[in-house]
C-alpha cells in the first residue's frame, strides 16, 4: 500500500522530524497498541508518548508489529520530575527503552520544568551523555517558559524541541521567537485546542468551507506551514487519516495571518511554573 508520509524538519542535532504525528495521551495499552499500529500503516512516522501516560509498553508492542520498520519511525517520550539530575535521566532513558522494548529514543524530553525542584538544568545536562552514545537521537524540553530556557542557554544548552501547548488561541509568540532565534523546533501539543471552541471559530470554518476540508484539517496546515510540529490525538480511524491528510494544500499568507490573528494570550495554559510531574 502507498501511503503519503508527512515531510520532516532537520532538528539541530541532525534527526529528521515528521512536521505531524500521533499524540497519545490518554490511551491505556491496550488501546496505544492497536490505534499506533494502525497509524504506523496509514503513514504515521512520528509517535509521541511519555512516562507519565503509562501507555510506553503499547506503543511499543505496536512498532515490534508493525511493518514499518524501526529505523523509519521517530518515537518521543519524556519522563517525570523524580529523574531531574545528571545521572538520573540515564535511569529514565533505560526505563523507558525497555517499556518500549528499544535500543534508542529518537527524541527524550523533560516532561515539565517543574521549577520548585530546580534541578531541571541539570536533567538536561545529563541528557547530553545520551545524545553523544547515540541512546538518544535528539534532546527536547516539554513545557519550557523562556525564563526555563535562559537558564538552559545560560548553562550552554540547547534543546532540539520544546513541547508545549499551543494552536491559534495560543500562538505563544515570546517562546516560538526564542526557538526560532536559537534553532529549537516548536512542537504543539492540543495542536487543536483543549475543547471544540477553536474548531467552531468563523476564520477556522470559513478556511474549512473555501477548500473543501474539516476545521482540524485547518488547523493542522496551519500549524505545519508556521513551522510548528503538530500531535494532534486520535484514535477513529478516518480521523486519523484526516489528521495526516493535510499536506496536498496549502493556505496563504493572509489565511494564515487571520488564523495566528485569533491568539488570545495565555489564558487557558497550563502554567508551567506552577503545574506539572
């Protein structure tokens, strides 16, 4: 079967990064191994978990059956507070490749800064040994403020990715600037918004309506033609292959202006200074 696969980014590493991929965030096992595999075949390259989702060991029986082979998908995850420290993110990594059933990450992330422990820093840090014994293709941050990323840059680190919720309610401007400035890729999670809101708005359904696409659909260009990564989830099989489907149009500058116009701040953000495991 020929599937269309979606384009990917250079990370500064050196990784190839699909431009969109799979969340799958909150799936159990069970439901991770059947939905993953069936995106494998559709012509998912990016699978996007973590140690907090407690569902690693699906994604991971999904890559062994699937066709595709190992060396073609890029598996995120990331890992929780309790493994901030230099030699630390070596125990999180072996937890994690052996939950997954792998021999390397393509892309391990800090899941959240959480800044009270103050040992973020060195979790990064830490990740570095990872990166230069090839355990890890690419170094990444999930939820870094740019404060969180100063001390990185302060301390001579640079992620390759900076997870963090954003779509065109939240277009985080300070932060997607801080990236570009540096050459970390911005990669959105709730690409689509946390609830239907942002799919209902005029500019989005008017775009929709004009090429002939659903309002996700939109969206999801939009994201890829800014030059965000996107995860969106999902787990019905149409949708899943609408989600991928995005890459044979494209908007214009002015249609993507009037998405990125509907930003309206931070309200709705899970503030990383305050939340987070």
């Amino acid at each position: 079967m020929n599937v269309e696969l979606a384009p990917v980014v250079t990370l500064r590493n050196g990784a190839k990064m699909p431009l969109l991929g799979l969340g799958t965030w909150p799936m159990e096992n069970a439901e991770a191994a059947e939905v993953v595999e069936a995106a494998l075949e559709l012509g998912y390259r990016l699978i996007d978990t973590a140690e907090n989702y407690a569902n690693e060991p699906g994604v991971g029986v999904a890559v062994k059956h699937s066709s595709v082979p190992r060396e073609d998908i890029f598996i995120t995850t990331k890992f929780n507070k309790q493994w901030h420290s230099y030699d630390g993110v070596e125990e999180a990594f072996e937890a994690s490749a052996r939950r997954l059933g792998v021999d390397y990450i393509d892309l391990l992330m800090v899941h959240w800064p959480v800044p009270e422990q103050d040992r973020y820093v060195d979790a990064v840090a830490g990740m570095t040994k990872l990166l230069a014994d090839g355990r890890i293709r690419a170094l990444g941050v999930s939820n870094f403020k740019t404060a969180h990323l100063r001390r990185l840059f302060d301390s001579g680190l640079v992620p390759d990715v900076n997870q963090v919720q954003l779509d065109p309610l939240h277009t985080r401007p300070d932060i997607v600037e801080l990236h570009r400035q540096h050459g970390i890729v911005t990669e959105a999670w709730s690409p689509l918004g946390r609830g239907g809101a942002l799919l209902q708005e005029p500019a989005v359904t008017a775009l929709a309506e004009r090429y002939g696409r659903t309002p996700a659909q939109i969206v999801l260009r939009w994201h890829t033609l800014v030059g965000n990564v996107a995860i969106p989830k999902s787990s019905h099989p149409d949708r899943l292959a609408e989600n991928l489907g995005i890459f044979d149009f494209v908007l214009t500058g002015e249609e993507l202006d009037s998405l990125s116009a509907l930003n309206s701040g931070e309200t709705g953000l899970l503030d990383a200074d305050v939340f987070g495991h």
